[in-house]
C-alpha cells in the first residue's frame, strides 16, 4: 500500500513536469513574436528592446528560460518579501504573479467550498428523486430542469440572476456582486457569495443528477439488488445501503475533479461575473491585455489541483476499494 | 395450429416463419432499429427541428438578412432615427426628423422595434449603434461554425487516435493515453483561454500552417483540442474490448491488413458511440465557445459571436437587458435542443450505452 501510494504521488509529479512543459510551450513558444517588444510598450527604441530582452532573459535558449521561469515560480511560492526581479513577472505592471494568486485564494476557496456543498447534495437530491421516480412525472420535471441547466452558459445565467436578483429591484435580495473577506464579516461574506454559488452549482447539480439517475437505473437491476430485496429489507434501506454505495462511486470521482478545477480558477467566468477577485478572476481580467505570465499562473496552479487531487483519489479509492489496489 | 414441419433451427427460420405468417424475415441493420425507436421519439423531433431551424437562420443570414435590416452585422448606425414607423439614416436633414436616435448622447440605446421600423433593429441597437437582430443571426453562424467545427475535428481525431492506441496497444497506446492525461491535468476553460490568449496574439505559424490571429480556426481548434480526451479515453476503452473478441481474431487470421481491421471492423462498432458523441458535444462546444468569446479569448471583435454580443450587452444591462437575454436565450435553445436530440439519439441507438459529455 506504502508502495502504492509512492509510486502514485511520483507519477503525479511526472505529469506536473509534463503539464509545466506543455504551459512553457504554449505561452514562450506558440504566441511567436518577440515578448520583449510587448512589453517594451507602443514606440520601444532598439537599445530599450535589447535590455528588456536581457533582463527578463529572452535572449536565452528556451531550455534556460524554462528553468528560469520554474525557478522563479519556486521562489514566488517562498514566504516573505521579493526582490522585484526575481519573480514571476506580469508582463504588463510588473506584479508579482505568485502573489497575486495567493491574493485571491481566499476568495476562490470559499467559492469553492461553498457552492461544492450545495452542487454534491442537490445533484445526489436530483439524481436520486429523479431514479427513484423513473418514467413518472416528477422524473419527467425533474430531468428536464437538469437538461435546461446544463444548457444554460454559466455566465449568462450569472449576468441574469444578477440583474434580476441584485440589479433592478428597489430592494435587492442580493448584494451587488464583489467579495468581503470572512474575516472582516461573516454575514456579509455569506451574503455575497449565495447568489455565486448557486450560479456555479446549477451546472454541476444538473450534470451529476443525470449520471447519478442512470447509474442508479443501472445497479437496480443487479442480482445483490434482487437479493436484498428478496431477503425482505425496506426499499428504503436497499437504496441506501446497496444500491447508492455503488452509484455514487463514478459521482465521487466527478466531484473531487470538478471540485479540484474549481479551486484551481476553474470558475473564472462565475468569478468574472459577480466580480469576486479571486484567480479565476485575475486571469479573465489579464486576458484582455493578453498578458501571458498571470495566465500561465493561474494555469499550473489549476493543474497543480487537479493533479493533486486526482492522486489522492486514487489512494482513496485503494484503501475503500481492495479490487482496485494494485498487487 | 398445424405442427411445423421441421425443427427450428437458423437454416429453417425464414421458411417456418412464411409458413406461419406468410411474410419472410426482413434483415434488419442495427441502423434501421435504432432509426424505428428514434422515430418514435417525437420530443427528440420536434428538439431537432428547432436546432434546423436556428441553422438555416443563421446560416442563411449573409443572403436574407441586408435586404431586411438593410445594415451589415459590424456597421453602426449611432445617429440613426427612429421615428415609430421608419428608420432614417444620417445625417438626417431636415427639421421633421421627429423620434429616437439609436444611441443617445446620454447614453441611451434604442429598444426593440420589433416588426414597426419594417424589418430595421428588430431586437434594438447595441451601444455602437449596431443591429443586435442581425448581430445575433451573424454571430449564431459563428458559434455555429465553431461548435460544429470543432466537433467534427475532435471526434475525427479522438476515433483516430482511441483506434490506434486500441489497435497496436503497446508504446503507442503508452503515448497517447499519455497525452490523453496531459490535457486531462488542465481545467479544461483555463487550458482553452491560455491556448486562446496565447494564439490570438499572433496568430499560429509553425510547422508551415500559417492562421491570422482573428481567423475562426482558432477558437475551433483549441476548443476541439482540449476536449479531445473526454471523447478519446471512452472510446479507446470500447476499442481495446472489442480487440480481444473473436471476429477481430478471425480478421487477423485472415491476413486483413491494420488499416482494413481499424476502417472496416473497428470503426462501424464504436460509429453510432462517436454519433452521440459529436452530437453532444457540438452543444458543448457552443457553450465552450460563448465563455471563451465572453472573456475575450475566443472570436475576436468586432466579429460578432453569442459570446461576444453577451459580453457587448453586459455592460448595459441595466438600461437594455434585452441586449444580454437575446443571445443568452439563443444559446440555450440551440444547446438544450442538441441535448434533447442527443439524448434520443443515445437512447434509439444503445440503450444502454453510458456515452457522457463532461464539462
């Protein structure tokens, strides 16, 4: 199990090698160009060009640069201040990028863990109530509104609820979008992000009440299902005890990925539209300026979640599990 | 009834059943099933009727649209006036030019006129003074383009590559299970905006593809790239089960080349999968892309796309909220009637089948 658990934490640090390469690529080598005349501004003169180049080392070859820019995502991650120049750099203001993520982790977090809580149980409530109704109705009521959720953009719907809710009433429901730390108000951070969370939540309740319907619909007709029934238990009990122990097992999967790829800036157009300054919201509003380096910050720290968390998954899983675990 | 005169055996089924019924057995393709238990589907109908519908509208718009609305999706019209019954185009001369300008210097934009302007800012002007109606027809033919562009390419190289790593197994299916997880490490909306961003800077010029930085192909590519593990990785399951049964074996025996077992037994038994597939994530896709255009990675302005109007409208949606519901309301007819289709679809052709779209 030891064994197990090595080996599944260095293949995670594999892939996070491969995914920093792959991020390297895409932001040094695809945009083409020279970066240094971007960031040299409109009207750069040569001699400027050539000392931007040197400073921000892009006169190096490419594997030097990664290795720099992996040095400098280590130390952005050190405790304490920064020389300006030793850092993760935005391309526009110069901000430190790694501090800048740590800046709105707060907010991201609770985001997160908040609408987490409301998409698991509401999205086990649909699939179950729905299974447990099949073909009558209430499933008929309830399937469509999934479907019409998981079609609506997460944006839109957000704008909307806002407008609706917050914006045009003479007196709102909802505060008007922005965040308020926990710290200096719990009633008014738990104000701020109700609306946020039940945006975020509704694509996710609808996306996992319908797997959960059908992998209920599935297992029903498993003989251990037969079996607890014929043995007499409540209808009750089997669902619980026999029926969603299995179910929910592609569900959990579902909910830590999502849930990792949401508090790794995942919900960067939720954050964008109730304006909660957290990572997502920190890459949408450099994407306007198509500024590279916080982009590609907030890009190895979302995959940094969802490689951690699908590891620690998959020890989960080993330890419930025993077919899973590897001989 | 008269015992039959033989046994019933596979040879003697057609003749038993003339006898019986007087009718012989009609072979019948897994395709024509799944079409008898589709057609008796009508709300997946009536879902795909809608969807035609928005196509053709949308599709049909640089032919019908000018002679309607008399204006293009990108010109503005700021002084335009509006007087109840017709639209007068500036400079307006003349004193009796009574009624309401496009855009107001307050700041104010024209609401819909719905039929009373004969056909000119049907659903109102957006701030630049430009026709949201025919913004919305334009752009629907761009997220359209994207959603079923980008489908087509990321179905045709996850079949491609899950049939190679089915198929050989070994170090190539090593690698592309692989790459498979490396796009799967990223959240799918960040990896498809850093792609975006990073592209829409100068455009793509490697490997002798040369593509400009607002051209289309860019939103279609990325979007059908990072989506194409959550296609691949099914499908590539389906593939290497359907590599150990005996027809594949007898195939094999036979001498039938990689190319013929891949192309001609493979394939046909992972294609309905792929349908649903693509069906389902054309729907995804479109919604892919009106998030990328919204932050501004996608379709670059001032082409028109849903995503981008919606982000147009946002920031007057106190005064004209019709600018951000139009599109919005676009969007989720077109993408709720491709996921009622497709559920059916699934449903007609396996029903058992566990094919999913995650987002």
């Amino acid at each position: 199990m030891t064994a197990f658990i090595i080996r599944r934490f260095l293949g995670m640090i594999a892939v996070l090698f491969a995914v920093s390469i792959l991020v390297f690529l895409i932001f040094i080598i695809v945009p083409g160009g020279d970066p240094a005349s971007r960031i040299a501004g409109k009207h750069p003169t040569p001699q400027n060009v050539v000392n931007i180049k040197k400073k921000w080392g892009f006169d190096k070859p490419f594997y030097v640069q990664y290795y720099e820019m992996m040095r400098k995502v280590g130390t952005g991650l050190l405790p304490g201040n920064h020389s300006q120049y030793d850092v993760l750099r935005s391309f526009d203001d110069q901000t430190n990028v790694v501090h800048e993520i740590k800046k709105g982790m707060p907010a991201t977090f609770s985001l997160t863990i908040g609408a987490g809580l409301i998409w698991l149980f509401w999205g086990v409530m649909v699939g179950v109530l729905s299974a447990i109704t099949a073909g009558r109705w209430a499933d008929r009521m309830i399937t469509t509104v999934a479907l019409v959720g998981i079609s609506m953009p997460v944006f839109w719907l957000g704008i909307i609820t806002r407008y609706f809710l917050a914006e045009k009433p003479s007196h709102p429901w909802f505060p008007d979008g922005g965040y308020v730390p926990l710290t200096a108000s719990p009633w008014e951070w738990y104000k701020h992000l109700i609306l946020p969370w039940f945006v975020l939540a509704v694509l996710f309740i609808g996306f996992y009440g319908r797997v959960l319907r059908s992998n209920i619909l599935d297992t029903i007709n498993e003989d251990y299902v037969r079996t607890a029934r014929a043995k007499g238990l409540t209808p009750r009990r089997v669902l619980a005890k026999h029926v969603l122990r299995n179910s929910l097992i592609p569900v959990v999967t579902l909910f830590g990925l999502d849930f990792a790829a949401v508090l790794g800036g995942g919900a960067i157009l939720t954050e964008t539209v109730f304006e909660l300054h957290g990572v997502g919201f920190y890459a949408a509003e450099r994407v306007g300026a198509l500024d590279l380096p916080p982009i590609m910050g907030v890009t190895l720290y979302g995959a940094f979640f969802i490689v951690l968390f699908s590891a620690i998954i998959d020890v989960l899983y080993a330890f419930l599990d025993p077919r899973i675990r590897p001989a | 009834m008269a015992e039959p005169a033989t046994d019933f055996t596979l040879d003697t089924a057609q003749v038993l059943a003339e006898e019986e019924h007087g009718a012989s057995i009609v072979g019948r393709s897994p395709w024509y099933l799944a079409w008898r238990r589709l057609r008796r589907n009508y709300i997946a109908f009536i879902a795909l009727f809608v969807f035609v519908v928005i196509a053709v509208a949308c599709s049909l718009a640089p032919i019908y649209a000018h002679h309607i609305a008399h204006t293009a999706p990108n010109a503005t019209h700021t002084e335009d006036i509006v007087n109840g019954k017709q639209v007068l185009s500036a400079p307006v001369i003349g004193t009796d030019a009574q009624g309401n300008v496009v855009v107001e210097k307050a700041g104010g934009v024209l609401g819909p006129t719905w039929w009373h302007a004969h056909g000119r800012f049907v659903l109102g002007a957006d701030g630049l003074g430009r026709d949201v109606a025919v913004r919305l027809l334009y752009g629907g033919l761009n997220s359209l383009k994207i959603g079923i562009g980008s489908a087509l390419i990321c179905v045709m190289v996850a079949v491609l590559l899950a049939l190679l790593a089915g198929f050989y197994g070994g170090w190539v299916d090593w690698i592309i299970t692989r790459s498979f997880d490396l796009i799967w490490a990223f959240p799918v909306l960040l990896l498809a905006i850093a792609l975006g961003s990073a592209l829409s800077i100068n455009g793509f010029h490697h490997f002798g593809i040369s593509i400009s930085p607002h051209s289309l192909w860019i939103p279609t590519l990325v979007i059908s790239y990072v989506y194409v593990p959550y296609v691949g990785r099914p499908l590539r399951g389906q593939i290497l089960s359907l590599r150990e049964k005996e027809f594949i074996e007898a195939a094999i025996g036979q001498g039938a080349s990689p190319l013929r077992i891949m192309f001609s037994d493979l394939l046909p038994n992972v294609a309905s999968t792929a349908l649903v597939f693509f069906t389902l994530i054309i729907a995804n896709n479109i919604l892919t892309e009106a998030g990328l255009s919204f932050l501004g990675a996608g379709v670059q302005p001032p082409n028109p796309s849903w995503g981008t109007v919606i982000q147009e409208g946002q920031e007057r949606i106190i005064s004209a909220p019709w600018l951000t519901l139009a599109p919005g309301i676009a969007i989720v007819l077109t993408v709720l009637s491709l996921n009622i289709f497709g559920d059916g679809l699934r449903d007609a052709l396996d029903p058992r089948a566990k094919v999913r779209v995650e987002h």
